[in-house]
C-alpha cells in the first residue's frame, strides 16, 4: 500500500486546519501567507516525488494504486492511483497553487485566515478528483470544489453587490448539471449490479470502481449509453463550459478574486474536459460516436460566437474570461475528434494544461493592473507599455502563448486538436470541423491583438484613481510580482519548444480511454458500408444469451491493454 | 568547415535576441544590443559562407540534419531538424547577408532611440524566425519560422507603440498574415492525411514520384493541397487579395521596412511555392493560378505606385508589385527566376529603403515627395547610392533587375508561344512588359522628384531625436538636410549597391544559381507543355529527379529527346534574347518619360494631373480597397460580435435564469413557508435527477 497518493491529497486539507484554530500567530497577514505558501510548496513537492516515483515505461497503468475502504456493503472505496493525465493535471495544480498564493499577498487584506484557508482545502479536492479511481470518490471531490470557490468568489469578490449573485449562479448552474451526471455514474453503477456474474469480476455486484464500470458500460444498449452521455454531459458540459452553458463562467470570473479566476480558469475548467475524457468516451463508446457531430457543431459554434463577443468586450477580465470558452471549443473538438492516433486527444490533454499556464497567467496580469488602479475598463488606460513595461512584456508573452504562436505552448494544443478534427474519421467529425474551428485561429488573433492594442501600445494614458494623475500607481512590477509570472512564462516555453516528453507518456493512457470509441467509429463505418441494418453492437440488457460476451470491449482480451484488465481483476480480489 | 555548424545558425540570433531582451532592462546597457544583434546575424553569414561547398554537395539523407523531435503523436512526428540543399544556402546568404547589413545601417539609424534595445531584440529575433523559415525540414518548423517572421513584423511595425496608426498597421498585418495562415495550416493537415508526413524533402519526393508516374491520377485532395498552400502564401508576400497590410506595415522604422517588408519576409510565399514545386504540379490549375495572381498583383500594385506621395509607400507597392513578378515567375515553372528575382530584389530594394530611410532621417521624417525637391547637392552619396538601386529596379541594361526580370518574362514568354503555348502565359508576360514600363517610371518619378530640379525642402516634424546623443551637439540638423556618416549607415549601402548593380550579372554569367536550382527540389519535376516522346505516354516529361545528373544525361540516353531539347531550347533561347532586347527600350522608355515629366516639365505634370484627376484620385486612394473590406469584412463580424454577446446575455443567460426560477415557483407551490432560493434549487433538482431516472428506465426497458 503506497500511501503518497493519500498523502499528496490530504495534506493541504489537513495544512489548512490551523488557520482556522485561534493561533495568535496567524492574526498577521504576513504570516497567514507564508504559512499558506509554505504548504502549497511543501505539497508541490509531494506531487514531484509522485513525479519521480511515476513509471514512465507504463504511463497508462494506474500507478501508486491504493485504496481506503469506504462503505464496503455498497462497494464504496477511495480509490487512489495516477496514470500521466492525472499526474500532469496534479503536476498543473500544485504548480499554480504557489504562484496563486504568492500573487494574493496584497489583493487579500481582510479575513485574510479563511481566504487562504479555502484556497489550501480547494486544493485538496482538486487533486482528489485527479487521482480519484473510485467514481464516487471523484464525484465527491468533483462537488465539493464548488464549496470553497462559492466562498471564495462570494465573499472575496470585487463587487459587493454583484459578486454575492455571480458565486450563487456559479454554484447553482454547475450543481444542478453535475446533479444529472450523478444520476448518470448511478444508472452506470446499478447496471453492473444487473450484470450477470461470470461477465467479469465485479459483475453483478456494487462497484464504483471506474475500470470495473468501464466494463459494465460497454454491455449498455446505444440508447442507455445515450442517457448516460447525456447525464455526463450535463455536469461535464457546464464545467467546461461548452457554448451554449457558459453564461456562469464571464460572471464568475469578472467577480472572483485573481486567485479565484486563475484556479477557475488554469483548474477547474479542465474538471470537465477530464470528465468528458474519463468516463464519457470509455463508458459510452457508441453514443460518443453517434453524437459526436453535435457535439462538434457545439464546440465549434462556441469557438466562433464567444471568440466573436469576446472582441466586443469592454472589460479585459471579461474579455480573458470569454476567450475561455472560445478556447475550451478546441479542446472538446480534439477529445471527440477519434483520429487513429488520437492526435486530438492527446492535443487535447495538452491544451488541457497549456490554457491552464496560459490564460491563468492572463489573469495574473490582469489582477496585477486592477490592484494598481481598481477598474478593468479598456476605455480606462491605454499605453501602459511606456509606464510598465515589464508588466507589458508578460502580458504581450502571455497573449501570444494564448493565441497559439509556435514555439509556445499555446500552439501545440492547437494545433493537434485541429489537425486531429481534420482526421477525424467522416462518421465522427471531419475536416470540415477542423476548418470551421479554424477561423477561431484568426479570431483569437483579432480580439486578443485588439485587446493588446488598446491597453498595452497607444498614447499613455492611466487611470486616475487617487486624483493624482496616476502617478502613485505607476509602479512597474516587484521583484514578488516577477516571481509570480516567470514560472509560468518558462513553463510556457518550454512545453512549447520540448513538449515530446509529455506527449509520449499521454498516448497510452489516451488510447486505452479512446480505444472502444475508436473501435466503434470503424466497425459503424464497416457496417454502414457493408450492411445498413445490421446492429452488432447493440446488445439488450434481457438477453442473458451465452454471447452477451461484451461486443465493443476488446481490451477483455486484447493482450496491450493488459492494464486495464489487471486493474479489473485487482478490484475484483478487493 | 564542419557541416554541422550549420545546426547552429538559427540559434545565434536567438541568443543574440536574449541578450538584447537583458539590455532592455537597464538604460546603461542598451547601447550594447545594436553590436550584440549585428554579431548574432553575422556570424551566421560566416557560417553559411563557410559550410558553402560542404552544404552543397550533401546527397540523400545527409541533406535532412535534425536536433530533436519536436513534437511527435502516432504516426504524426515533426523534428526540430534542417533541411540544407542549395535552395537553403540561398536564402541563407539572402537572410543573413542582407541582414547584417540592414542591421549595421540601423546601428545608425536608430541611434538615440528609446526602444533601441528592444528594436535589435525584434531584428535578431527575425532572423532566428526567418532562417528557420528556410532551413525547416519539415512543413510544421516552416509554420513555426512562418508564424514567428509574423510576430517579429508584428512587433516592428508596432515598434513606435505610442502612434495610434503603427499599431493598427501591426495589428492589421498579424491578422491578414494568420487569414493566410490558416489555409497554410489546413494545407499541413491535408498534406499529412495524403503524404504521412509533413517532411519536405518526402513529401517533395513523393509528389515527384507521382508526377513521373505516367498511371498516376491526381485525388482531389492533390488539387486542394496547393490552394490551401497558396493562400498562406499570398498573405505572407502580400498578394491580392491579401496585400492590404503590406502598404501600411511602413508606419516601422524603415530598416524594418528593408529587412522585414521588402528582402526577406515578404518572399517567404515565394520561396514556399519553389520549394514545394512539385506539390504544386500535381494539381494542373495551381501553378497557373499563381502566375495569374502574381501577374496581376504586379499591375495592380504598380498601378498604385504611380500616384503615392508618400516615399515609402512607393517602394512599399513596388514590393507588392516586384514580388508579383516573383509570383509569375514561379507560376510559370521558372522557380530560377523566381528566386533569382528574389535574390536581386532583396539588394536593391532594401538599398532603396534605406537610402529612403536616411532622406527620412536627414528631413526629420518627412515623407512626402511634394515637398522634397533638388536634394542631390544636400546628400549626394545617398543621390547616387539610391541612383543604383533605382536602375536595378527599373531593369535598366546590365543591372541585376533587369536580369532577373527578363528572366522571369521570357519564361513567361515561353510557355506563352511555341506550339503548346498558353494564351495565359502569352498575357500574363505581356501585362509583365507593361509593369517593366510603370515600374521605370514611377521609380525614376519618385528619384527626380526628390534628387533633381531647383532645391526646396520641408522638415518634417519628429523630434524623435530630441534626446539624441549622436547629433545632441549638432542642432543644425533639425533645420537642414545632412548626409548620413560613412559608418556604420553609408557603407552597407555601397555594398548593397554593388550587389543591385552587379549581382545580376554575376548569377547570369557564372550560371551558378541555376545549378543550385536544378539541384535543389525547387526544380519543377516536369516541363509543361514540351512532348518530345514521340510514344504516347505521360504528357510530362521528367528533366531532374532531384539529383545532380542534370538534362545532359538524359539527352544521351534518349536521342530523341535529345532533338526536341535542342529545338526547344534553340526557341527558349531566341525569347530570351527578344526579351532582353524588349524590356531594354521598356525601362529607358520608362526612364525617358520620367526625366521628362518629373524633372524637365514638372507644370505639365501637373496639368495632366489635373486633367486625369479622377483616375489619380483613385489610384492616390489606391482603388479604396481598405475602405472595401472595412465594409464588408470588418463592420458586420463586429456588429455580429455585439448582436452575440447581446444574444448572449439576454438569450442564452436569460433562458437559464428563468429555468432556474421554475423550480423556486414549483417549491413555493408546495412548501409556501420556505421561500429560499437553495431549497428551491434543491428541490428542482430532486425532481430534475428523478425524472431524468425515470426517462432512462422507461426507454431503456
């Protein structure tokens, strides 16, 4: 039993009690932030011992496996295990937590001791739904992320009135969808109890263990997989978000604090594209394939349309915040993309990370002017390339990484995830995808350059907060300030210039996930060609025939995707 | 040398641009950014010059020299790695040759700017882009070179942020490049879905194998792949119907105007097209459509060019309408002259930029040629320096545009007549003939317009200089013109007139370019339209493989086509004389014309002016193509942008809300004593799990 995984998700929630215990001590904001930082640094270094511990031979196996009985009459675990999507997901957010900490040092200045408290517990359900092998487990941590985030947007927010509204329809919007995905992952986990025993190990009992319910899914009708995309989706869609469930997201982030927006965008979000990847493409294969095009209509039409509003924008937080939803469209189109060798995919889980160091990096800057001069109105400062030009250096970095320049990290992800729409097999999505999508390439470039144009080059002009003709708050960046962006502008290059290390050890737990959607994609355009109305895939729950051996499952006996069936068997002697 | 050198040539400009960045950051050490930026490109140019005959004779595999694997998934794998053949060499001498010279002009130039260290970060910064550009193996690097040339032009164009208009003009010019660069995007993908792999030099062998393939039927995926190309580079060389950026890209300073928008960048579509030339000749209407484009962007553009004021604007569309000429080249599968005309225009038009650039500089930035006359005693070295650079663009005899112009239309002419000629081909040389005639005359306009007739000036009004160490002693020059010193501004330009005058000659007389040409895969694979085999196979005939055995060896093995060589090369020959001959009358026509109405009979100009006011009216406002696409691109996405986001807001967000009041209604139906919002958010959601559960179970059972 390898307890570093456990440790690695406990350890801030546990950090983060005595901020909340009378400590004299932590009555001064100095200390609740070194004590703050000190705790998200020393769980960085946990998720890089997990880094050096990680076998990179078999990225696609649940590594560090561990498991704590939970309710072992239902069949409940907290199940602990990392293969490289998680391990680069956790990697991303014990990253940015730090970076987060450090940028709050003089943003927070009242009820210092619970902001920093639900920052540090936030980032324990984060990491929890990462390394969470137990389905329940991540639907557990999946929602209690919205807890800290609510408190952290409703009483940290910018605007009295308003930040109170945008935490409440934040938490509402996101909760009613992951309401129906819970509803989902239980259909998923009753139909195994349903399961006839000798299908495999954990058949016909409770299990909410995420490989043994990969293999229950795959006994489920096209129309049952259907609801369940459906329910998946509920939850999954609003967190990305996809056009047209986004409307939380520009509220939210307008209101949230820096740090608020920066875990929202660089974190949270990706929840979502994770769900989609984890549990919609394994567990409903045929429905993944049959919607697949609507699905792309949706992430496409988000590209263009909120590319499009984002260019319209006054408010440059609002502004970063659309072009989050215009980003996220590539990211699901490569995720449904099913090219042969998941180039969409794994560019996806590369966009994944990489708009999270990008666009949180926007955020950063974009705090840093509002805590100079309070207001986020384009119309309100122009020039600041003359008053501050460090601060300018990072944000034009930063824009350009955004909008996908090769050689930064941004482009990477881009450019796999079109490049796999556009191999998209016909009956999935296709190239006409990936061209339509493409637009938002030039799209990015209008509104981020515009943006760019308006509040970095132009005649100086700064916003004059304290009647004294700005002068006070021309302050270029502090050495903290410094240090809070340069991490992420060294990530951003070199995921851009040698990201080969994290695509390599992303295919094969990309494929394994990938691999039965993949498979249906080819055999429908077999049987479509060969015989209209022939349905082999399509398998009844009440047909208790000797041949309900799992039709669109081969990884049962196709000796590569050992992993997952050891890991089937593993949960089965549990 | 050792070859491997040559790994190291886009790097140093990338150090070199590091370095410059660190003198930003203090005041004291920007004087050190402008030698660090000229050593960071003139190293290379010694690297290039030194592995020269060891590049050139690379065979087979040693060509592709790779780093690292860049990025790989599957099947799709891109290298961080060269591909050197002589095509690469030269672009290599183009890039860092000219760029070390334009580099030393601006140690000068820029001098006492305040953005001096961050201009040379910009410089080196292009080179690392641009050199990686021509070096790429593979089409990915190539986007990478292509996108980040993009992002320096971008930047050196917006170099003086604080003007409203050079920060449009750089917006503009990012925007209109990625337009291209998207169909340059989709063009990778459609090349790797066809040829599974995005490495050159495959994928030009490959489309070489197809084309000798007599059985061989070109997919529609063939045609397509050369269109998508085009189009990236159409935006990135400024052609119609993306050119719009490229007039107001010269709100930069004007060595940016040199390097960036008229020697190097700007050809980068050019050298793209040579490079991937039997990609383009897969599909049969490509390469014509490329000469049509090209053929009349040069009219168009010179056209333009005939009515500006404004001095860099001149140049700037005669470098639209040059790099046309480059455009009709390649279409009509002389990628030689292509990149010879590239090759001699890089000389002499960043000659006639900079030359420009120190009348700017001595008339405290004044532009207009309406009030600069008779200048030729006041700056005589610079008289006589843009003096050469004006009688290479004009083609006069002997200079190096008139080579390679002639170059260019006599292939044109070729395809043109003969017994498969193309009445395209015939056309598009003689609306080329034409462009040689404006362009002679609107070169020479522009030079006695400022250099001959009685001395007038008007200072411009920038005081860029106020803090002007160099002059700080030297108050004179705000009020009087003044030549430029010798070093570091004079002498590069001696050099660059040398090569405007002589490099023609040079490349024309040694053959060497062609050589390198016919050995690189710039070489088109088949001659259109010359049936010598008398058996009725391939329409095409295979000339090189892309290997050194050149078109003698295959005369000997094929007597037959032997004969026809000879009789076509005999016709091919006899054009080329004409043509020579033509194009001679055509630029002292033009020159003649020039001296007579913008230097010895400047009121006749003017009446005639008067007369045609409509047509200067439209040329001055160059045809109003901006204000075209301002209406018809520009406004309605952004009134749709402001329709969506009211949508947006109103719609979509109006739609959630009200669903989110349903449940709330439904709760207080039920429990009138509980009013809040959670409660009735929770119960709507108790309902929503509960009927979504029961739909599942009533349609799966």
């Amino acid at each position: 039993m390898d307890l570093l995984l456990i440790l690695l998700t406990v350890f801030p929630l546990v950090s983060a009690l005595p901020l909340m215990l009378p400590i004299k001590a932590f009555d001064s904001r100095k200390t609740v932030w070194s004590y703050a930082l000190l705790s998200t640094l020393v769980s960085l270094l946990f998720s890089l011992i997990v880094l050096y511990k990680f076998d990179f031979t078999n990225t696609g196996a649940m590594q560090l496996a561990t498991s704590l009985s939970w309710v072992d009459a239902f069949g409940l675990n907290f199940g602990f295990g990392i293969d490289s999507i998680s391990l680069w997901l956790v990697l991303l957010t014990t990253f940015l937590m730090p970076i987060i900490i450090l940028s709050s040092l003089t943003a927070i200045k009242t009820r210092v001791r619970e902001f920093y408290f639900w920052l540090i517990v936030l980032e324990t359900f984060m990491i929890g739904t990462f390394v969470a092998t137990d389905i329940l487990f991540f639907y557990v941590c999946f929602e209690l992320t919205l807890v800290p985030l609510y408190i952290l947007i409703g009483v940290f927010g910018s605007d009295k009135r308003k930040r109170v509204e945008a935490a409440k329809i934040f938490f509402l919007y996101t909760f009613t969808g992951s309401m129906l995905t819970f509803a989902g992952v239980m259909y998923v986990a009753w139909f195994n109890t349903m399961l006839p025993t000798h299908l495999f190990a954990a058949a016909g009992t409770w299990s909410f263990d995420i490989q043994t319910l990969y293999l229950a899914a795959a006994n489920m009708s096209l129309t049952e997989q259907s609801w369940v995309l459906g329910a998946l989706l509920a939850g999954f869609a609003v967190k990305v978000p996809l056009f047209p469930v986004h409307t939380w997201l520009p509220l939210a982030h307008t209101e949230a604090p820096t740090a608020g927006s920066v875990i929202l965008a660089g974190v949270l979000l990706k929840l979502g594209t994770y769900g989609l990847l984890r549990f919609a493409l394994p567990m409903c294969p045929q429905a993944v394939v049959e919607y697949a095009w609507l699905i792309g209509i949706f992430a496409v039409l988000g590209v263009l349309v909120t590319a499009l509003i984002c260019w319209v924008q006054t408010d440059v937080k609002k502004l970063i915040a659309y072009s989050s939803v215009s980003h996220l469209g590539f990211c699901v189109l490569g995720l449904f993309a099913l090219d042969a060798d998941n180039t969409g995919a794994v560019g996806a889980v590369m966009y994944m990370i990489n708009h999270g160091l990008s666009t949180g990096a926007l955020f950063l800057c974009i705090g840093m002017i509002y805590e100079r001069f309070h207001t986020r109105e384009m119309a309100d400062m122009s020039g600041l390339g003359r008053a501050i030009p460090a601060w300018a250096s990072f944000t034009v970095f930063f824009v350009l990484a955004s909008v996908g320049l090769p050689g930064l990290n941004g482009f990477i992800g881009e450019f796999l995830t079109l490049l796999g729409a556009f191999l998209s097999p016909a009956n999935v999505l296709g190239y006409e995808y990936a061209a339509i999508a493409g637009l938002g390439m030039i799209l990015a470039a209008i509104y981020l350059l515009y943006m760019v144009g308006k509040i970095i080059f132009g005649p100086l002009k700064v916003p004059d907060v304290h009647n004294d003709d700005g002068t006070h708050d021309l302050k270029d960046l502090n050495t903290r300030e410094i240090a809070t962006l340069l991490p992420l502008a060294a990530a951003c290059l070199i995921l851009g210039m040698l990201p080969n290390g994290m695509l390599n050890s992303l295919q094969a737990p990309v494929e394994q996930l990938t691999y039965s959607a993949k498979a249906v994609a080819t055999q429908a355009n077999d049987t479509f060609v060969t015989d209209a109305n022939a349905t082999p895939l399509r398998l009844a729950i009440d047909d208790h025939t000797p041949e309900f051996a799992p039709g669109i499952a081969p990884q049962l006996t196709d000796p590569t995707h050992a992993p997952l069936t050891k890991t089937a068997h593993r949960a089965a002697e549990r | 040398m050792p070859i491997e050198l040559i790994k190291l040539i886009p790097w140093i400009p990338l150090l070199g641009a590091v370095l410059c960045a660190v003198c930003c950051m203090k005041p004291a050490w920007r004087k050190a950014a402008g030698p660090i930026s000229v050593l960071s490109i003139f190293i290379p140019f010694l690297i290039t010059c030194g592995v020269y005959s060891a590049a050139s004779g690379l065979q087979g595999d040693d060509k592709v020299q790779t780093i690292y694997q860049w990025m790989s998934v599957g099947g799709f794998s891109v290298n961080m790695g060269y591909f050197i053949d002589p095509l690469t060499m030269i672009m290599l001498f183009v890039v860092t040759g000219i760029g070390s010279l334009i580099a030393t002009y601006a140690m000068g130039y820029m001098k006492g700017e305040r953005g001096y260290a961050r201009f040379f970060m910009g410089v080196s910064l292009f080179i690392f882009a641009m050199t990686t550009l021509v070096m790429a193996d593979n089409l990915v690097l190539l986007y990478l070179g292509w996108e980040g040339v993009g992002l320096c032009s971008y930047l050196l164009i917006g170099y003086y942020y604080e003007k409203p208009e050079a920060v449009a003009a750089a917006k503009k010019a990012f925007i209109v490049n990625r337009i291209g660069d998207l169909g340059f995007a989709l063009g990778i993908f459609l090349t790797y879905m066809t040829y599974d792999t995005v490495s050159l030099s495959v994928v030009t062998s490959k489309a070489v194998a197809f084309l000798s393939d007599p059985n061989y039927i070109a997919t529609s995926a063939d045609l397509w792949i050369p269109f998508l190309l085009m189009l990236g580079a159409f935006g990135k060389s400024a052609q119609i119907p993306l050119y719009v950026w490229l007039p107001d890209a010269m709100a930069g300073p004007t060595p940016v105007s040199a390097l960036v928008h008229a020697a190097t960048m700007v050809t980068a579509g050019v050298y793209m097209i040579a490079r991937l030339i039997p990609v383009f000749q897969l599909s049969p209407y490509a390469l014509p459509t490329v000469a049509t484009i090209g053929g009349i962007t040069a009219l168009f553009a010179g056209t333009i060019a005939l009515c500006q004021y404004d001095l860099k604007k001149v140049f700037a569309y005669s470098t639209v309408s040059q790099l046309g000429y480059m455009f009709l080249g390649v279409g009509a599968l002389s990628s030689f002259g292509g990149i010879f005309h590239l090759f001699t225009h890089a000389f002499f038009k960043a000659l006639l930029f900079l030359t420009a650039g120190s009348v700017m500089h001595a008339l405290a930035g004044q532009l207009d040629l309406r009030a600069m006359s008779g200048l030729r005693k006041k700056m005589p070295v610079t008289c006589w320096l843009m003096f050469a650079g004006c009688l290479a663009l004009a083609g006069f005899p002997f200079t190096a545009g008139f080579f390679s112009k002639d170059t260019i239309l006599a292939e044109a002419m070729v395809r043109g007549t003969g017994e498969h000629g193309s009445n395209l081909y015939f056309f598009l040389a003689l609306m080329g003939l034409l462009t040689a005639l404006l362009t002679a005359f609107y070169t020479f306009r522009l030079w006695f317009r400022v250099f001959m007739g009685p001395e007038h000036f008007e200072m411009g009004d920038d005081h860029g200089h106020s803090d002007d160490d160099a002059h700080g002693d030297d108050h004179s020059h705000a009020h009087e013109p003044h030549e430029m010193p010798w070093w570091p501004m004079n002498i590069p330009l001696v050099v660059l007139a040398f090569g405007a005058i002589f490099a023609g000659m040079i490349v024309h007389w040694t053959g060497w370019m062609e050589h390198s040409i016919e050995t690189s895969t710039a070489q088109p694979a088949i001659a259109l339209n010359i049936q010598t085999d008398p058996q009725p196979t391939p329409a095409y005939e295979i000339i090189t493989v892309s290997n050194t055995t050149d078109t003698h060896d295959t005369a000997t093995e094929h007597p037959a086509a032997a004969t026809g060589h000879s009789a076509e090369h005999d016709r091919a020959h006899g054009i080329h004389i004409l043509m020579m001959w033509i194009s001679s009358f055509i630029a002292l026509l033009g020159i003649g014309l020039a001296a007579y109405f913008h230097w010895l009979n400047r009121p006749l100009t003017d009446k005639v002016a008067a007369k045609f006011g409509m047509v200067v009216e439209v040329l001055y406002n160059k045809y109003y193509i901006d204000e075209f696409y301002d209406l018809v691109i520009v406004k309605p996405l952004r009134t749709l942008g402001h329709g969506f986001y009211r949508f947006d807001q109103a719609v979509i967000h109006g739609l959630v809300i009200t669903v989110g009041y349903i449940p709330r209604l439904a709760g207080w139906s039920i429990q009138p004593t509980q009013s809040g919002k959670m409660q009735g958010y929770g119960l709507g959601m108790v309902l929503g799990v509960a009927i979504a559960a029961l739909l599942v179970f009533k349609w799966a059972f």
